[in-house]
C-alpha cells in the first residue's frame, strides 16, 4: 500500500476551497475508514486531490491557458509563414527561432509571454520588409 509523504498540494487546494475541511474530505475519500492524510493511499489521495482542483476549477483555467498559448502560437507560426519560414517543417522553424536574434530557442519552448514578444518582433520584421519592397 504506497502512501504520500507530501501534502503540499492538498493544503493548497484546501486553501482555494473555502467551507471545506480536512477531515471531512479524507474520510469521504476513504470510505469513512480514516480522517488522517498519512493512512490514506496514493490512489486515494490522488483521486481526492483530482476533484478538489475540479470543484476549485483549475480544469479551466488550465484549459483558458492552453487556448491562449495555441492561439499565441497560431498567430507566431502565420506571421513566420509571411516571413518565408516553411512552418510544415519544424526543423526549419526551430532553426529559425533559435537564431539569437529572433527567440534564443526551440519554439516549442518559448512561453507565453515569449512568443507575444516574438510575434512583435515578426510583424515589425514583416512590415519593414513590405515597406522595402
């Protein structure tokens, strides 16, 4: 039977759930069998902590920021496109986006903040190009 040695996450979800307790919430998750955190099971502790971010809706926030970050993406990759990059192939934008004058690194590591400064940096490239042509 594996058990947690770390309770971290549970206090902070505790934190977010206001009106919630600790004892109630372990012994409903342990069928009543106990209201102490260290004789709940990994499967048991990890199932509560699931429904606590649920019930705390950290599902969608995750999902609000995943959306954001595609759409962030999205509009990276399209203004690479008008640069001239071939976005089909991701070897070419890696290498495109580890030069140190565009992002530093591998796109698929850039956050969110850095391919909002990177799409900045694409559309002023792109616009001084179309100036000059």
């Amino acid at each position: 039977m594996n058990h947690v040695d770390n309770y971290g996450k549970f206090y902070k979800l505790l934190k977010l759930l206001p009106g919630a307790d600790k004892e109630t919430l372990v012994r409903q998750f342990t069928n009543e069998r106990t209201e102490h955190l260290r004789q709940m099971t990994q499967t048991e502790y990890e199932l509560m902590c699931k429904e606590m971010e649920r019930v705390a809706g950290y599902d969608e926030r995750r999902a609000a920021l995943l959306k954001a970050k595609r759409k962030a993406r999205s509009g990276v990759l399209h203004q690479m496109q008008l640069w001239g990059v071939n976005t089909a192939d991701w070897q070419a934008v890696d290498r495109f986006c580890e030069d140190k004058r565009i992002a530093g690194k591998a796109f698929r590591f850039l956050d969110s903040e850095e391919l909002a400064a990177l799409n900045t940096k694409l559309r002023a490239m792109n616009r001084k190009k179309k100036e000059n042509e």
